[in-house]
C-alpha cells in the first residue's frame, strides 16, 4: 500500500475548498482508500445513513471495477483510445 496522499485539484477548487472544506476532505479519503485497495470506512459523513450508503456504493463501484479488469476490458478500452489516436494524427498530419 501506498502512503502517498491524493489531492483532489481542478481549476478554482481552492475557492471551492474554501467554501466547503468538508467536502473535499471526505472526497480525498474516499480516493485514497480507493487508490489504496482499503476498506471503504470512517469516510467523514456527518450522517450515519448517508455514510453506509455511500460505502455500500463505493464497494460496488470497486467490485465492479475488479471485474472490468479481470475480464480486460480496460487493456481493450485503452488499445482502442490508442488506435483513436494514432488515427486522428494521421488525419491531422494529412490535412
């Protein structure tokens, strides 16, 4: 497991941070326990209900998500982006 921290940055999310600190910092403990193949736990929920439903969620989304890689649909998803790609330049370059 990694110690390294994620944190969650966009273009004026600083003004955002600032308005609902909260926010974010449940937003960045759930990524990192997701980053870090943790158990989706103590997200920072102020409500009790809203806390499992949102774990019950993300362990959905992350049960989901092994699968997809099993089956390596992310390997077949990423070659054809890369296909995509190389066949844009090539209409680019002829243009």
């Amino acid at each position: 497991m990694s110690d390294e921290k994620v944190k969650i940055v966009f273009p004026f999310s600083d003004i955002i941070r600032d308005k609902v600190p909260k926010a974010f910092e449940v937003a960045e403990n759930a990524v990192n326990q997701w980053k870090n193949n943790e158990k989706f736990e103590n997200l920072g929920l102020s409500n009790p209900i809203a806390e499992i439903a949102a774990v019950k969620t993300l362990e959905t989304a992350k049960n989901v998500e092994k699968k997809l890689e099993e089956k390596g649909v992310f390997a077949i998803a990423k070659m054809g982006s890369e296909i995509a790609k190389n066949k844009l330049n090539q209409l680019l370059k002829k243009s």
